[in-house]
C-alpha cells in the first residue's frame, strides 16, 4: 500500500525547531527497513534553559519498491527533485510527520544529511541538530 504524504510547511512547523539544539531520537535501529520512527526533542533554547518539547519525527526513503511502491510516481518525483535542490520534503503520514527521502534504506549519512535540510528548512545552523541512532 503506498504512503500518501500530505506537504507540512515548514513555517507552520514548531518555532523551537529553528531556536535551539534539537536532538532527532530513532526510536529503532536503521536497519528497520524504508521507514524509520523516530522524534525531535529541544535541548537547550537560546537563553540557556532546557526545554521539554518533543514532535514525532520519522524518516520515509522513497525508493523503495518491493513487494509494491512506497509512495506513488508524482511524490516519488517530488521527494527526488526536491533532493536535488538542496531541500527535503517535509509531511505526514498517518498522523506523524515524516522526512522523504530519495533511497530504500537509511544509514548514518543520510540521517544527518536528512536533518540538515530540515535545519535549513526552519531556518536555523545544522549543527543546532544533533541524531541519536540506535543499533539494531
């Protein structure tokens, strides 16, 4: 069954997201295949407190086409030029938001490569961002 994505802007996105230390938490190892659940947390916010702000977060790589397509054509073209371009699209999907990807697995790189083009998104500095992966 294909995702359907619905865009989210990222200006109608959390504003603590673009402020402070953000922290991508995978809530299973990458190895979980195309779609990997995760969340973001708010660390420290530009005054020096800790904040307690928390957004479900997963990552949704495009590609992946066995036993049937993970997403239909026109967003599978989308998430791929919008790769292209420097960006990452940015939507939910079953009530969770998600980062689409150009790929059919996820490793380390592309996580944080992912997270950088949020940051850029929301406009603030990717090393304000940070991904805790676990093994598995």
């Amino acid at each position: 069954m294909q995702a359907t994505l619905t865009d989210i802007d990222p200006f109608d996105l959390p504003e603590w997201l673009g402020t402070g230390d953000v922290v991508w938490c995978a809530d299973a190892g990458l190895q979980t295949g195309y779609l990997v659940r995760g969340r973001l947390t708010a660390g420290t916010v530009p005054d020096g407190s800790t904040a307690s702000e928390e957004i479900v977060c997963d990552l949704l790589a495009v590609d992946e086409a066995y036993p049937a397509p993970v997403v239909d054509d026109a967003t599978r073209l989308r998430v791929h030029q919008a790769w292209r371009h420097g960006q990452v699209v940015i939507g939910e999907h079953d009530s969770r938001m998600v980062l689409a990807v150009p790929g059919t697995r996820f490793g380390p790189e592309l996580v944080l490569e992912a997270l950088s083009r949020l940051a850029r998104a929301v406009g603030a500095r990717a090393e304000r961002y940070a991904a805790l992966l676990r093994l598995g």
